[in-house]
C-alpha cells in the first residue's frame, strides 16, 4: 500500500496552491494522509482527486477535523495527530497522548521538519511541510506491506 503523507500546506496563508510535485506524490497513491494544518478546506477537495484523504485538525486550522485518527493499514496500526506546542519534544508528547492506540506508527506534522525514525518501539514519520518556514519543503511517501518493515521515502521540493 502506497500512502502519500503530507503536512503542514498552509494555503492560502503561505502559499496560493499546491506545488506540482505535490501532485506527483499523489498521483499513484492509493490513500493520502494529510497531518493538519491546511487551512482551506479546498486543499482536501482538491487532493480527493486522487486517492481518498483522512485528515487531522491542525492548530492553524479552523475547520471542525478529528485532533486525532487510527487507523489500521496492512496490519499495522497507524495513528495520525498533528501535534502542537514546542517543537523540542512533540514525538514525546504524541506517544504518551496515543500509547492507548497501541500504534506501530504515529504520523504527525507541525514540527515542519522531516523525521522517520523508531523510538521507544514506534515508528515516527513527521513528512517535513508543504509550506516550510523552517527550511526544505517535502512531503513522504509510506509504503506498507502486511509482513514487511514500513518504508519511507522523502520527496523533497
């Protein structure tokens, strides 16, 4: 299962749309996870081209989302939260809010920075930010197969 993973778009606030490489990383996904901080609702709409999209509510935005979604993908149990507060220590802070959901993998945004690594026997993945004030832009590709180690692929822009 391809999954495109994005954060972070802040549209129209930095920027007017999505950039084209975007698009590519969507293109052949079979679902896109965007982890908060859209802020037009339009930018969804415009993603479900593509693959269906599950979303959480970042805090830039207004829109009424879930804080937080589980979901269960090739056996593994992936749970998205934006995250919020200081950068520093936000993977800590989301493992002890979602150590409940037992997850092998916490996806997550508002850092803008691109992380993937295990820690504490989770998988991290924040995919960086579409709309980076903080350095490169990227978005990630997860691949998951039932059986299989998670794969990710950074697609900086």
């Amino acid at each position: 299962m391809k999954i495109a993973v994005l954060s972070d778009t802040h549209i129209p606030a930095r920027l007017q749309t999505l950039p084209g490489l975007v698009y590519e990383a969507c293109a052949d996904a079979d679902l896109i996870i965007h982890a908060g901080d859209i802020e037009d609702r339009n930018v969804i709409n415009d993603l479900l081209r593509f693959a269906p999209v599950k979303v959480v509510h970042g805090n830039m935005d207004t829109e009424n989302l879930p804080e937080m979604l589980t979901l269960e993908l090739q056996n593994f149990t992936v749970c998205v939260a934006h995250g919020s507060g200081p950068y520093h220590n936000v993977r800590e802070r989301l493992r002890k809010k979602l150590k409940h959901c037992k997850p092998d993998i916490i996806i997550h945004g508002h850092t803008h920075i691109f992380h993937w690594k295990k820690e504490h026997g989770i998988w991290f993945l924040c995919p960086g930010a579409v709309s980076n004030s903080r350095g490169s832009r990227s978005v990630a590709i997860l691949t998951l197969e039932k059986g299989k180690s998670p794969q990710v692929e950074k697609i900086p822009f």
